[in-house]
C-alpha cells in the first residue's frame, strides 16, 4: 500500500482547511503538482483563494513548475505570502 | 565563519545578539530589532503574535540570505533571529543585524537580511488581541430607582 502524501498547510490555509496536517492518497506513480493542488480545493472550496497567492513546496524544495510530480511519501506544503518580522 | 542564525521560542536578547557581532577590526555594528506592537485591531488591542513557521525551509532560506549577505556586502558577521510561538506585545520578535570594518556594508547587509526575510522566509504571524474594556456603567440617579 503506498504511503500518502503528507500535506503540510500554515497560516490561512490551516484555517481554511481546520488542520495543520493532511494526509492525502495519490497514484502510485504519483501527480502532477498543479493537480493535487486542484484536487485539495475541490476537496476544501475555502482553500482555493490561499493556494491562488500560495507558493507550493515539494520535500522543502518550492516547486518551480507546475507538473513537477508529487509521490507517494512525500510531503506537499502550501505557504501563503510570508509574514515574519 | 558562518553567521548567527536562530528560530527560537525563548525570549530574544538585543545585547546577546550585539556581543555576537563584536570584533576588534569591526568598526561598523548595525542592529535592527523588531518588537510586537500594541496596536488597535478590531474592537480590542493586540496581547500578543503567533508566529508559526517551516522550520526546515526557513533555515534553508536563512542560510542562503546569509551566504549572500556576506558575498554582496563583504560584512564579516551577521545576526538573524526571529522568535516563533506566541510573543507578548512589547517584547522582540525579530533581531538582524550585521558588523563590518565600516558603516555604510553593516547598514546595507542589516537591511537586506530584514527585508529578505520578511520576504522570502516561510514564517506567518496571527494576531491575539485582548477585548477593549467596557466603559463602567454610571450609577442609576436615586429618583430613577424603584422604591423598596
């Protein structure tokens, strides 16, 4: 059985979501990244205005193009627009 | 020699971080803290920030910015630190600063290293804020008081 998606989510997109952590089941040979993103919300309306301004991050890494695909095992975090200071 | 980085939920110290950045050949010192304000928000006044971060991409970022501190300005030492977890109004959430033989590199690398992280480093802030205080109700006149 492979392992899911982890799906870390910070700051309005922990809100819109209600969760910190998902963990999120996709194809063995895995998705593009702009597909999981559209899956998440479908799954969460209230999530789709975050991931429009969201950066999305593969494995600590951000994701430069959008069909990058996301497997298995790997973690998937979505950062709204940073706000430290 | 690497500079100071921190992601910490203990109180930030402006004077430790300006021991970090002493040398006998550097001359110039710049130090920038920022502290939670006491703002209005809402009907209320902010008690405190929650900073929430990614700590192992923000560590990354921090590195970076200070790799690149050094190599555009030619600074010798750096600070970054930046609180996260609640922070109280009034204390510091954030410290960067950067020392050099002369002023003009330590002020330049100490504002790029604020600017580039508020930019670039995945850490988000929510407000808490404390309810305002109603305003104390004035006693009743007598007359409108209604007989025992």
């Amino acid at each position: 059985m492979p392992r899911p998606v982890r799906v870390l989510l910070f700051a309005t997109a922990r809100t819109a979501v209600g969760k910190s952590e998902l963990a999120w089941n996709v194809p063995p040979a895995g998705i593009p990244a702009s597909a999981l993103a559209e899956e998440l919300a479908r799954a969460y309306p209230k999530l789709a205005p975050t991931l429009r301004v969201s950066r999305l991050v593969r494995n600590g890494h951000p994701i430069e193009r959008p069909n990058l695909r996301v497997r298995p095992g790997d973690e998937f975090a979505i950062h709204p627009p940073y706000g430290g200071g | 020699m690497s500079g100071s980085l921190r992601l910490t939920r203990r109180p930030l110290s402006f004077s430790a971080a300006g021991r970090a950045l002493l040398g006998p050949d550097l001359g110039g010192v710049v130090l920038f803290a920022g502290r939670v304000r006491a703002e209005r928000s809402g009907s209320g006044r902010v008690s405190a920030l929650e900073y929430e971060v990614h700590l192992g991409p923000a560590l990354a970022v921090m590195h970076r910015l200070d790799r690149e501190a050094r190599a555009r300005y030619g600074v010798e030492r750096t600070v970054l630190w930046h609180r996260v977890g609640r922070v109280p109004a009034g204390e510091i959430s954030v410290i960067a600063g950067a020392a050099a033989g002369h002023r003009a590199p330590a002020f330049a690398a100490a504002r790029f290293l604020i600017d580039e992280l508020k930019r670039t480093v995945p850490i988000w802030k929510t407000e808490r804020a404390r309810p305002a205080r109603r305003p104390r109700r004035p006693p009743r006149p007598a007359a409108a008081r209604s007989p025992d």
